[in-house]
C-alpha cells in the first residue's frame, strides 16, 4: 500500500469530517 504524505492525509481527513458533520 501507499503511504500518504502529510497532504494527502489533511484533504483525505477534511473530506471525511465534512461527509461526517454535514
């Protein structure tokens, strides 16, 4: 698997907190 960088990681964990507090 591919690790992510540290940009990768923020956008993946804001799209996710955004999908989950909408």
């Amino acid at each position: 698997s591919t690790p992510f960088n540290k940009e990768e990681l923020s956008a993946i964990l804001k799209f996710g907190a955004e999908e989950l507090f909408k």
